[in-house]
C-alpha cells in the first residue's frame, strides 16, 4: 500500500451521480459540439503533432477552458510555467484584453521560437514577454518585486519541481486570483497504486497538497489530463 493513498469512500458516502466516462465517440461529440478552435491553434497544434514530445500539447478543450477563464477574470496580469510549443501562450493571448500582460517561461528556446513565431502571425506578441530559462529561478526572482502581483497563473511543466511551482505561484499570486494547474490526473495513473514512478508520486502529493490546503478553494476538473482550477483567498 501507498503511503497516504486515499482510501475507498464508504458504500453509504459514495455520491449517487458522477462524472461520466468519456470515450473515443463521447469524446468525439464533445469536440463537435463545444470546440471552436481558431486557425492560428489548429495549424499550432498540427504543426506540433510532428514531434514526439506532441502529447505535451494542451487540447484544444483545454485551451478553449483557458481562454474562456481568461474573459470571465479579465486579469491584467498573467504568469505561464512552461510553454512548449505555445498552445496554451496563444489560447491565453488572444483572449486577454488589449492592455494585459502575459510572462511565459519556458526552458527550452526552440519550443519558444515556435510560439513566438504563432503569437506574431495572431498580432499579440506585444502582450508577452518571454524568458528561456528555469522557472523556479525566474519565479523566485520574482518574490522580490512581483509578490502578489499577479492576478492569473498557468502551471503545465516539469513534474519534478511541481510543489514547488505551488508554492512559489500561492507567493506570486494575488489574493482573489486564479492558478490551474495541468496534468493533476496524470494520465488516470495518480489513481493506480502499482504506478509508483517518481513523477506519479509527486502529482499525487501535489493534490493531496492542494487538497488540505486552507488557504485556498478548489476543483480538480476531470478534463484533458485532469486541470486543477485554484483560487487564492484573500
């Protein structure tokens, strides 16, 4: 046994309606019927599926998520851990309003040409600044000026530094303001206890984390690869 691996909820205390099981055709009619995803995304998101790091990419449900987060929030103010190909950076982009300010990190500079070459094609390169480098060291770089400052935060990076992207991001972030979270249900393997690989355990810890927190409210949102939506109370 695990440690600290959730226990089965009593028969009694099971709740009587779920979520449902999403297959391939449900799936499928989810896209048809929700997803309006713009040329500039699709044409991203083909282009990136020739690599084979491709399964990194956010959905385009999620990105459709991010986006519409973004119009209801309004947030002036936006941090992003780690880019890739720049999904996720161009949902949330083309969604901010014009005087916005979006700060993507990202490792890895050919991941960030891409992106940049995609932001520049959708016009809003102007609202993003991007820095190629580690982000715990630019995010603690930040606690100095930046502390409380932001009203969004995007975390979909390495998992080895994970809970302390939580942390560093709780510091950063407003109170009041918003922090996802990607790939908390980590491909259904968080809820396997024969998976005990090191990236599996540290996502587990990150929701159990999360979950006793109190000083923040939550809903882990079984969409993509799970997305964790968190608000920071004031």
């Amino acid at each position: 046994m695990l440690p600290n691996f959730p226990k089965p909820l009593p028969e009694d205390d099971k709740p009587t309606n779920r979520t449902i099981n999403v297959d391939d055709r449900l799936y499928q009619y989810l896209v048809d019927v929700s997803v309006r995803e713009d040329d500039l995304l699709r044409a991203l998101r083909r282009e990136t599926a020739q690599y084979h790091m491709a399964r990194m990419q956010l959905s385009p449900e999620v990105g459709q998520l991010l986006a519409l987060l973004i119009k209801f929030q309004s947030p002036k103010k936006i941090l992003e851990i780690g880019v890739f190909t720049g999904y996720s950076t161009l949902s949330m982009a083309m969604a901010m309003p014009n005087n916005a300010q979006l700060i993507a990190i990202e490792k890895k500079q050919m991941w960030l040409d891409i992106a940049t070459r995609y932001l520049e094609q959708a016009g809003v390169i102007d609202r993003v600044t991007t820095y190629c480098d580690k982000a715990l060291s630019v995010m603690t770089s930040f606690l100095d000026t930046e502390r409380e400052s932001f009203d969004f935060i995007f975390i979909d990076a390495d998992k080895q530094n994970l809970l302390a992207y939580y942390q560093l991001a709780k510091q950063l972030l407003r109170p009041g303001g918003c922090l996802l979270i990607d790939n908390t249900l980590w491909w259904g393997n968080v809820a396997d206890e024969s998976f005990t690989d090191k990236d599996t355990k540290i996502v587990r810890e990150l929701n159990l984390t999360i979950h006793k927190d109190k000083d923040v409210e939550l809903s882990l949102i079984p969409i993509g690869d799970g997305l964790t939506l968190v608000r920071k109370n004031t």
